[in-house]
C-alpha cells in the first residue's frame, strides 16, 4: 500500500491513473476560529438585571369574605385603604462594553423603566449601572459603570459588509446570577437574510426595520448582547427572535453595528436623538398601482398621504405622486426611503425624482426632525364597524360606505367631512379582492376628493375600467370591466 493515500484515493490511483485531491478538514480552523471569537468578545459581554418597583394598595375591611362582587366594591368605599405595599419586579438581558471607560451597549427595552440597573462582569465584579441615554425609535440604549481600571471592550465591525453566509456568532450572559457562572454563551450560524423589518403587533409596539437575520440560537435573555463575525468584530446588536414555542427556532434578528454608531454618541452623552423626517405616508407599489399609474415594473414608492406642515407638503409633494430616486439613489421599496431619510441630517437638502401623471419631475425637499406625537407621523387608526350606526349607500363594486357622522367621528377619533366609512364588504366582490375591509375611510376616488356621500356619489358616477381609491392605509386599485 502506498503510504499517505486512502483506500479510496489509491482505487482510484490504480484503476483511473489520476489522483484526486483529498479535501482539506477545515474544521479545526474553524472551531479555533470560534474559539478565538469567544475569547476576545466574551470578556466584553455582560448581564444585565433590572428592578421594577410597583406600588399598590391595601384595603382592610370585615366584610372581605364576600364572594358577592357588588358588596365587595360597596364595602370598600367605607373603609380606610391600607398602607402601600411595594411588588419588585426582575428583568434580564445581556449588553456589550464598547469601550475602556465603561460604556455599555444594550437594548433600550433590557432597561426600559428600571428603577435600578445590575452590571455583571464575566469576571464576576458586579457594578451599579447609570443610564446615560436611551432611544426608544432605535432600541438602544447606553448604561455606564464605574470601573478603577480600564475594562476589557469589544471591537466594532462595519455591518455594511455583512453578507448572507457570512458566520454568525451570537454571545449574551443573561443568567450570570442565576447559575452562578457570570461567563457568557455563545452560539453559531451564519446570516440568513439581511435588511428584514418586523412590523408592530398585538404584543410589540415597536417596529424594526433593516435588520440583520441569524440563524445562530438567539435565546431569551440574550438582548442585548453582540452578534460577532469570525474576525471577532461586533456587527449587530441582538434584539428579537422569531418564535412559535417560546424558545429558539433559528430566526433571530439584531439590529446592525452601524446603525448603533451613529447615535451612540448622543446617548453616551445624555442627548436626544435626532431622526430626519420627511412626513409622507408611503406604501410599496404592487402590480395593480403600477398599472394603473402606467409604469413598466414595480418600482419607487407611492405616497398615500401628505402630512400638514410637513417637508414633504412646503416641497410639493401630493398624494399620488411616486418617489423613485433619492439623491440619484434608486428607490426601490419603502425600506430603501426610510433607510436614504435615516442617513441625512436634520437641514439636509435631498434631490427626489417623482413620477407625477407618468412625467418625471425633480424636487429638492429639506430633512426636517421627526415629531415626538406619534399620531403627527401615523395614519389615523381605523376599526372595524360593529354595528351600522348611519345609512349607508347603495351598494358599488361591493361597498357600502356611510357619512362620518358625529357619533362614528367620536367612537373612531375622525373628523366629520374627512371621508366617507366603509360599512360593509360584500364577499367575494371586486372591492374585498383590492383588499378594503370595514372600518376604512375613503378620502378620494380616482384622485376626486370625497369627503362626504354626496362627493363619494358624485365621484362614481359613470366610473368604469380599474379605479384608484384612496384609503387612511393606502391606495387600491379597484378592478372593474
């Protein structure tokens, strides 16, 4: 037997005459890799508990055995309420030290309304955290200790130079104190999707946008901590996972290292965060808006509505109107306009090319600063009708629409003459299929105004072909014959 071949390499030698090259085991270059990742970023990881303390009332009564609840909240109107009792609440989540001087870098929901913040060094030392800035939009926040030598800091990465496929490594130390070892964990993967966004739900008022997706086991707790590549570099913070059971599935998102330097100054030093705003209502193109607005693909974003005394409004910009360059960048959705308006600078100028009756028109807009009211930057909220409370129209196209009278204006937080109130939906109708539902305001129909039966009766007279309708959630395109 020839020394140093396999059995299989030296079959194929004797048989073929050529030798093929064995491939080479990389997996004790990867797995010192890993190593070596832990080693540099782990001693940079550290936990973080929170305490909550919430107040409550006693109440002290003789009649307390009652089970009946009217005699109950009778009694308890003639007597004296007892003394505060105090409830403590824990939380727990993970941070990464950026540098020497004690500067941590978390989750603005890990610390969110903490009456006091626990640092837990791998190294055991525990410290009283301050919180120096939070930022609710991002998510981040910076908690700062006191340290009588310089702290061991994680490297940050350029998360513009992430790639799906690249390794991942995921590190948190959300258990130091629970299983009495302060040193992190970590686990690996690889990036399996980038710029993704989670929209708000029943349970998450937040929404994310552009963030890095994992496969690496991001466990609760883990907020928070460092998402690493295979140079040791930080490239994300670790913010949410994806999950049906309650545990790691494999989906797991952290917001981009990037994004965190940006105002992570402003938070070391106690400011606020500043956002450029535009303030239009956006939505992505679908084929029905692109053909009726005439265009060839799916491209640039369509502005459902304009914001009163808003950048966008002092530009000219009007609903309708369909942005597809920023700055002679190509616009392709509405993640690549909120990430372009992200970038500038409150004062900033930025050049847009709209598409406006299919001709292409150049207008320069200035950045101007987010609004805290949040109701100044949203779409009024719209709920379904329980019960019809105004006569509505005459059925068109499936829709049956009312006035906005005082008594729906009240209950829905509208105001009267602000459109017509879609009351119910006939299944299976043209409308359903574009998507209106009941509960949604009609404010325009083929770029009419409606602001009332009369005007939603005047403006479908005679309509045939697809119909554009504008909606407090966007426009539709209607089908029709």
């Amino acid at each position: 037997m020839v020394r140093g071949l396999s059995l299989i390499t030296l079959i194929s030698v004797l048989v073929t005459g050529v030798t093929f090259a064995e491939p080479a085991d990389e997996a004790p270059g990867l797995q010192e890799a890993f190593v070596k990742v832990s080693k540099e970023v782990g001693p940079a990881v550290v936990s973080i508990s929170t305490e909550y303390v919430e107040h409550y009332q006693t109440r002290y009564y003789p009649f307390s055995n009652f089970q009946d609840r009217f005699f109950d909240e009778f009694f308890s109107d003639f007597f004296v309420s007892g003394p505060d009792k105090e409830f403590k609440k824990i939380g727990l989540g993970s941070g990464v030290i950026v540098n020497k001087d004690g500067y941590i870098l978390t989750n603005e929901h890990v610390i969110h309304g903490a009456d006091k913040i626990t640092i837990t060094l791998p190294d055991g030392r525990e410290f009283e955290g301050e919180l120096t800035g939070s930022d609710v939009y991002s998510d981040l926040a910076v908690v700062k200790i006191e340290s009588e030598k310089d702290l061991l800091f994680a490297k940050l990465g350029d998360s513009d130079k992430v790639e799906i496929g690249h390794w991942a490594i995921a590190i948190g130390n959300p258990f130091a104190f629970a299983v009495r070892n302060p040193e992190p964990t970590v686990t690996v993967g690889v990036v399996s999707a980038l710029r993704r966004s989670l929209p708000r739900t029943d349970r998450r008022a937040r929404e994310y946008s552009d963030l890095i997706q994992t496969d690496a086991s991001i466990n609760p707790g883990n907020s928070g901590g460092p998402l690493a590549n295979i140079r040791g570099e930080v490239m994300g913070i670790n913010v949410a996972i994806f999950t049906t059971s309650g545990g790691s599935e494999g989906i797991g998102f952290a917001i981009p290292i990037n994004t965190a330097k940006k105002i992570m100054d402003d938070l070391m030093q106690g400011k606020k965060v500043l956002y450029g705003w535009v303030g239009v209502i956006i939505q992505d193109m679908d084929e029905n808006l692109a053909g009726y607005f005439g265009l060839m693909e799916k491209q640039g974003v369509l502005i459902s509505r304009i914001l009163e005394n808003s950048p966008a409004e002092k530009a000219g910009l009007k609903p309708g109107d369909i942005i597809v360059s920023f700055d002679k960048n190509k616009i392709r959705n509405t993640r690549d306009l909120i990430r372009s308006v992200l970038k500038k600078d409150i004062g900033d100028k930025a050049l847009l090319e709209i598409v406006r009756k299919k001709k292409i028109y150049a207008l320069e807009v200035e950045i101007g600063e987010r609004p805290e009211d949040n109701e100044a930057m949203s779409v009024k909220k719209t709920q379904r009708v329980q019960e019809p409370i105004a006569q509505p129209t005459e059925n068109w196209r499936g829709l049956e629409v009312s006035d906005i009278t005082q008594d729906i204006a009240d209950r829905f937080k509208l105001s009267p003459g602000s459109g017509v109130i879609v009351m119910r939906v006939e299944q299976g109708s043209a409308a359903e299929e574009a998507g209106i539902r009941a509960g949604d305001i009609i404010y325009e129909i083929n770029r009419q105004p409606v602001k009332n039966i009369t005007e939603h009766n005047n403006a479908i007279k005679g309509l045939s072909g697809d119909v554009l309708v504008g909606t407090y959630r966007g426009y539709v395109v209607i089908k029709g014959k």
